[in-house]
C-alpha cells in the first residue's frame, strides 16, 4: 500500500536522477559536440536513464513486492551482503 511521507521521497528522488543525468552539462555537451551529436548523445542517455528506472520498476513491482526500500530490495535480491551496497 501507499506510505505516507514517500511521495515527498519520490520528487526528491526524481529531480536527483534528473539532476544527475547531467542536465546542468547539457549546454556544454551540445557546444562541444555539436547539434546532431548532441541530440544522439541525449537520446543515448536518455534510454540508459529510463531503462536503469524500469529495471527498479520491475524489481519492486513484479519480484519483490514486500520491499519498500533500496535495502530492502537489496536484501532480498542478494542477502546480508547485498546490505553493505544499499548503504553506500
């Protein structure tokens, strides 16, 4: 069922991965590579980024439905030292 608090969780959760993807470095990247290039390379990045996000998709929904968290979903793909990774 649905958590409380976790869609604030979420939104942070996005705007990180969105962040992280290197939005900020999108002006430079088409500077230095230039338009077709740079088109290529943010398409390139963007499947990476929506298949890595559907991979965990799959993982929560559809094999490990009990989990609710990163180490949760580690510890139950990996065991205890799947723990030490989701901690990092």
């Amino acid at each position: 069922g649905w958590i409380p608090g976790h869609l604030g969780l979420a939104i942070f959760l996005l705007v990180v991965d969105m962040v992280g993807t290197g939005v900020l470095s999108v002006p430079n990247s088409f500077a230095t590579l230039g338009w077709i290039p740079g088109h290529l390379a943010l398409a390139f990045f963007w499947l990476i980024s929506t298949a890595g996000g559907l991979l965990l998709w799959r993982l929560r929904h559809k094999k490990y439905e009990g989990a609710h968290s990163y180490p949760q979903m580690f510890n139950a793909a990996f065991g205890k030292k799947g723990l030490v990774f989701a901690r990092c």
